[in-house]
C-alpha cells in the first residue's frame, strides 16, 4: 500500500523543545531549520542568499533610514544599501564589537577603546565623543593677583572639557600652536576675575582654533560663564545607548551617563550610575526607565539619573551580550499593556523577552522554546515576503541545552506520534 501524503500545520505556536518528544502539541514544531513561520503558521522554505560584499572580518554592523555602517578588517565604513558603494570612514578597529547611539544625524560609536562620531548628513568623522581639551601652556607677564586659568575648543558639535586648571599669579600668559583637531573651530581662554576662585571661571578670550599663540597676554574678564568646568570625555563603552537628554556607556559591569545634552562628557564626581555585581550585557531604555541586565534584570524608572527609582526585576536571568535593541510595539500584543512606538527586546539565556514601560519583562519564548547558552549576539528586525521577525544571531556556545539556533542546512523534520 502507498504511503499516504499527510498535511501537516498550521505551526500557530511556533518551535516547542521543551515538551517531550514524543507529546509535541499538534500546532507547534519540534524543529524547523531555515524556515519561516508566517503569521496563520504556515511554513516556507527560506530564502537563500548572496555575497554581496567581500569581507575579511566583518562585524557590527548598523543602519538607520538609508545608510549603513559595519566594521571590516579594521577599518569602518559606510555602506549604501542601494548601490553597495562604500566609503571608507576611520580605522584602528579590532574585532570587538562596535555599539552605537545617534542623536539626530549624529552617531556616537564606541567598541570599549576605540570612540567617535559621524555625522550622517555631512560625512564627516570625529575621533572621540567629544572635541578633546587643547594643548595650551600657560605662563605669567608679572604681578601680584592670582587667577585661575584653562581653555577649551569650540566647535559646530559643542564645547570640549577644560584644560587642567592652572594658578598663576600676574598677567596670565598663554601659549599655543594653532594645530587644532577635527571640528574644533575657536579656543576659548577662561579666568577668574582678579582674586577669583576656581569656582568662577569666565571666557576671557576667543579666538580661530588655527592662530598660533606665543606668550600672548589674558586679561581678566566677565565674559560667558564656562560650563564644562570639571568635565570629561565619557568613557569608552562596550554598549551605548540615549535616554532623555543623555547618553549612557557600560563599560564592563559600570554603566557610566553624560550631562544633559552633552552626549560626549560627564562629570566624574556624579557620572557614575552604579556598579554591578557582573558585566552588563544588555542597556536598553523605555519612555519611563532605563533596562539593565547584568546577574540579574534591574528596571531604572524616571528620566533623570538623579532620581531614578531602582527595581530588580523577577525576571532574574542573565541575557547574550550585545542582543539587545528596539523593536516596532505595534509587532507584539501583550495583555492589559499597551506598547510604545519601540521596545526593547533581548535574548535572554531563557529565550527571547520584550521590557515593558512599565519595568516587567516579557517572556516571548519560555516554556516552549529553550535556547542554548551564548556569550555574544546581535539582533535586528526583519520584514520579508510580508513576513515581520526578530533575529538574533548568537555564537560562542557555552552551554549546551534544546537549542534553537538555526543551522546552515536546509532540511525540515517534524516528529509526530500516530
């Protein structure tokens, strides 16, 4: 007797590894390698695909509206989606991997050593994430009164932190060779008034960042307070992310955060966050707080670091570094809650999880799909043939469990009792 085709589907529950073998619920699939689930559950062969690019070592790579940026074999570059052309951006990379954050045309980048900016409607590059303090020496013409001096670079992308601040006493002097960096457009000298104290710096002078300067004299003045008094670079972050105003860096098991609408510099007496008991895998904001996964999940609710309220979420399982990002809300339904235009999603080591505004996490995967264990990820949303997911890619396994990561063959079983 001929066997008999049989049709199998729809999968509307998607991929179920933790029931038993042998007890798969009718609706959903034990495992499906590379294929798609639509919406009503039916599957399709996924699409295969094309080398577009030569790549040595690429990595981290980023899009925002029509451009791209992706990292390979040291070098950064910018990648237009429609010609392929690319543009080669800055160097000295490794193979860490590079996060970023964009303020309007502007994208901060940082691989936890390595930092910049890059100006998305200019093109233009800037080392660092902010103008750096000018090489200046200061000297005296005479006298008896003391001040206090230092000087910063200005520039169309915000003032730099000031030099270290000098005592001289008599007439300051300064001195400078009017080789200024990328971006910097004036020199701003700062002094105390006559007898001043350092908490009373006021611009004395401004000039063209490229007028070379030999001993030319400062004289005390009353003009525009400095406000980047104590400030300097944020630090190097392995995960950057903006939240109202601010832009906040974890760097290892710290999370680091500037001041307010100065993405580049922080003050190191109150920039700090908090410490965590391990690294800090995955910092992703909602419109009412800030997630942080480290040991655990931890929900910082407010806008304003200063008087964020700290909660520990139940959720308490690590996630892959680097999976996280924001998604489109109206993708998810979630009872009684009612989803912002993005929220954030990560890969947890219990699968895949939405951060509500309100702080709780949600689970999307657990107790029907449980992943293996990963050191590193990468996730993205990706809209095909009318088909809405999330991917994550992950590497590093470090344990093993019902996997569900995709492999590269192109084979479909389904297990089903009689």
């Amino acid at each position: 007797m001929a066997d008999k085709l049989q049709k199998l589907g729809p999968f509307t529950a998607g991929i179920n590894n933790v029931q038993p073998v042998t007890n798969v619920p009718n609706n959903a699939l034990r495992d499906a390698v590379n294929f798609d689930l639509d919406d009503a559950g039916k599957a399709r062969v996924r699409r295969g695909y094309t080398k577009l690019i030569e790549g040595t070592n690429a990595h981290s790579l980023w899009s925002a509206d029509t451009t791209m940026l992706y990292v390979n074999d040291g070098a950064m570059y910018q990648l237009d989606p429609a010609t392929m052309a690319t543009i080669s951006i800055a160097a000295g990379f490794s193979t860490r991997s590079v996060s970023y954050a964009r303020v309007g045309s502007l994208v901060y980048f940082s691989d936890g050593r390595n930092t910049g900016r890059y100006d998305l409607a200019t093109g233009t590059y800037y080392p660092g994430f902010t103008l750096p303090a000018p090489s200046v020496i200061f000297g005296s013409a005479g006298g008896e009164t003391t001040h206090v001096v230092a000087a910063t670079y200005l520039g169309a992308m915000g003032e730099s932190g000031t030099t270290p601040l000098i005592h001289i006493t008599g007439t300051p002097t300064v001195t400078y060779s009017g080789v200024a960096p990328i971006g910097a457009e004036h020199l701003r000298i700062y002094v105390t008034p006559d007898g001043g104290q350092r908490e009373s710096l006021y611009a004395a002078d401004t000039i063209r960042a490229t007028t070379p300067l030999t001993n030319a004299l400062v004289y005390a003045g009353r003009g525009r307070a400095c406000e980047t008094q104590y400030l300097e670079p944020l630090p190097a972050g392995d995960i950057l992310r903006i939240f109202h105003g601010r832009m906040y860096s974890a760097v290892g098991s710290v999370v680091y955060y500037s001041e307010a609408l100065r993405y580049g510099l922080y003050n190191p007496m109150r920039g700090l966050l908090l410490q965590f008991p391990e690294r800090v895998t995955v910092m992703e904001p909602t419109p009412q707080g800030l997630f942080v996964v480290a040991d655990r999940t931890y929900f910082f609710a407010g806008t304003d670091p200063n008087d964020f309220k700290l909660r520990d979420d139940s959720h308490n399982f690590p996630a892959v570094f680097g999976s996280g990002c924001q998604v489109p809300g109206h993708q998810f339904t979630v009872q009684d809650v009612s989803l912002p235009e993005t929220v954030p999603y990560w890969f947890s080591s219990r699968g895949a999880v939405l951060g509500l505004p309100d702080g709780r996490v949600h689970p999307l995967t657990m107790g029907r799909a449980e992943p293996a264990q990963y050191e590193r990820g990468a996730s993205g949303l990706l809209e095909i043939d009318g088909i809405s997911k999330v991917v994550t890619a992950v590497r590093g396994k470090t344990q093993e469990a019902n996997a569900i990561a995709l492999t590269d063959s192109a084979s479909f079983t389904v297990i089903k009792t009689a």
